[in-house]
C-alpha cells in the first residue's frame, strides 16, 4: 500500500539514481535529458511508492508557483473551452496549472482579478480580454509579470500574442458571397474596441471596396457586444432599410446565431432570403438550422501556441516577444446560397 510523506530522495535510493537525475525523469518538461529506461525505472518505483510531488517546495526553491492566471471575457461563449483545453494541456506537460477566471466583460471585476491572480504571485497571465487601448494593460506592463495576449491583441503595448488574421478571415467570407452573386452584402461588426472587432470590420470594408459589391456605410451595424441580443438588434436594423442586404457577415458566430432569430422574426428564411456568415466556427455551429458557413479559426491550436508563449516568457523574459497570427479557413454550409430575384424577399416579408 502507498504510503504518505514518500520523499524525492527515497524514490531515488530505491530508483539506483541521484535525487537530481530523479526529479528530472519525473517531469516531462526534462524527461529528454535521461535515459528512457531510467525514466521508466524512476517513474514505476514512484508510482509503487505513491509518491506525489511537493509543489510548495519546489515553488519555495525555484521562486514560481508553477501556475499561470488564464482571464476569459465570457465563459459561456462556447468559443473558449477548446483554447482552454489546448492551453490547459500544454502547460500540464511542464507541470503547470491554469487557473481560471472570467470577467464577464467588465473592467473593474478584470482588474480586481488581475490584482488577485498577481498578489497570489502566479508566474505569468495569459490575457484573452484585451482591449485596443486599455490604460490596465499599460499598468500591467509596468509590473514585470510577464503576459501573453489570447485571441486579442493590444495597440501601443508590446506584448507577446496568438491571434488569427482577422482582416483575411472577412475577406474570405465577403469573397464567398460575391462568387455567389450577392452584392449587397451587410456586416454586423463586433465592438471596435476590441482588435477582432476592428480588424473585421476592416477586412470587410477592404473587401467590398475592391469588389463589386456595393460598399455602403447604411449596411454596417455596429454591435456593444460579441453576443446574440446584439446580433439580433443589428440585424433588425439591416433588415429594415428600404432595400434589405441579401446577405450578412456576421463578426462572430454569436452574432450569427442573432442575425438567424431576426430574420425569422421578420418572416423571412436564411439562407434563401438572406445568407449568414460567422467568425469563428464555435462547437455546434455545424448541428443548428441551416448549419452556418462560418470562419473556422484553429482554436485548439491557439490554446498550445499560448501556453508556448506563456512557458517562453517565464524563462526567458529578456527574449524579443514573439506575435503569432494564424491563419483562418472559410467554412461552407447551408446558411449561404446564391440570392432570390429582387422583390421575392419582399413579397415573403409581406405574406
């Protein structure tokens, strides 16, 4: 039967090996430097033995708490849990724990987590919530704990980050519209104050600008939040001008999900009377009605790049900083097809 308090220099007596080359087998971050059969060897007496690691003490010896504050806007936005589970298993594999926190969009609540997260000295913070321009970010960086910037990227702060080509992702939705045959194409843009929002929003107009379909501002809304109650409210308003867009590129897929209410509201159907596009290819998007042709951005992947970040910046803090962008890859589904003849989406409206 295991037993408790089973110490370091215990596993290796019995393991036949030095304390040091021990712990090194133990860790996978450094399992490379030792044999494989030590490691194995190392590995089955601790498991024999049952014994467990002692975290305080390492952190007292190396001066880090072997764990990294994660800090999500919204955690029901189901966009997340696979960066998550990517970032959650990278820093496992060097015996890092990520603790998590979500601040429901608000800047006081962030900035009090912040201040918790770095009072409980974690080594490092991994930011998905950042905002263009945000006096609390210009703050953290005057503090020396190091931060990798998530899904979001920050100007006139320099930072290490993971992002996709935002700019690249719209212009292949818009792109995919037009080879359709739609021209008038509608964007309900996600707040300007985050770099997606914008960078969107940008790609969008570059992409109508250049192409012909018909750029015009009447056709851009502008939504406070990446969520459904906005999408549903930006739409409402594209779909009341006097001449409807046929097609709508959404800045996320929550605001997709509430173009598809509004449209239906006004008893028309998607994607006969109007195509959707969203951004970002969340879990389900492929089981609603019509599935949506969306952006996929590789989420999972994004999760490993900023636990590399985030491993890279603790170690080496005076090395340049590093910006990765990823690319994005249009979706098709159901939710877009070529538009009706001029009128018909009318005369169903009035049905």
């Amino acid at each position: 039967m295991p037993r408790q308090n089973v110490t370091l220099t215990e596993v290796a007596r019995q393991a036949g090996v030095h304390p040091g080359t021990a712990s090194r087998a133990l860790n996978e971050a450094t399992q490379s430097l030792v044999k494989p059969e030590t490691v194995e060897r190392v590995n089955s007496v601790a498991a024999r033995l049952g014994y467990k690691p002692d975290y305080l003490a390492r952190s007292l010896k190396t001066r880090r708490t072997l764990s990294v504050g994660v800090i999500f806007p919204d955690i029901n936005n189901p966009l997340f849990p696979p960066m998550l589970r990517g970032l959650e298993d990278r820093l496992a594999q060097h015996d890092y724990l990520a603790l998590l926190a979500n601040t429901e969009n608000d800047d006081k609540r962030e900035r009090r987590i912040v201040e918790q997260m770095t009072t409980r000295q974690v080594d490092a913070l991994v930011l998905a919530t950042a905002r263009r321009d945000s006096p609390h970010l210009a703050a953290l960086a005057n503090q020396g704990t190091p931060i990798v910037l998530f899904n979001r990227i920050a100007e006139n702060h320099a930072f290490s980050s993971v992002s996709v080509d935002d700019g690249a992702g719209s212009r292949l939705a818009v792109e995919h519209l037009i080879g359709l045959g739609h021209s008038r194409i509608a964007h309900v843009a996600g707040p300007q104050s985050f770099s997606t929002g914008l960078r969107r929003y940008r790609g969008y107009v570059a992409s109508t600008s250049l192409s012909r379909a018909k750029p015009d501002r009447s056709l851009v809304a502008f939504a406070t939040s990446f969520t459904i109650a906005e999408g549903v409210r930006c739409a409402r308003k594209l779909l009341s001008l006097g001449e409807p867009p046929s097609a709508i590129v959404a800045g996320n897929d929550m605001l997709a999900l509430g173009c598809y209410s509004a449209i239906e509201e006004e008893g028309l159907s998607c994607p006969e009377d109007v195509s959707v596009v969203g951004f970002n290819d969340m879990p389900f998007m492929d089981r609603i009605d019509p599935p949506l042709t969306t952006i996929r951005i590789p989420q999972y992947e994004m999760g490993l790049h900023a636990a590399d970040l985030v491993l890279e910046r603790i170690r080496q803090p005076d090395d340049p900083l590093k910006v990765i962008v990823l690319a994005p890859e249009l979706v098709v589904r159901r939710s877009t097809c070529p538009p009706r003849a001029r009128g018909q989406a009318e005369t169903r409206r009035q049905r």
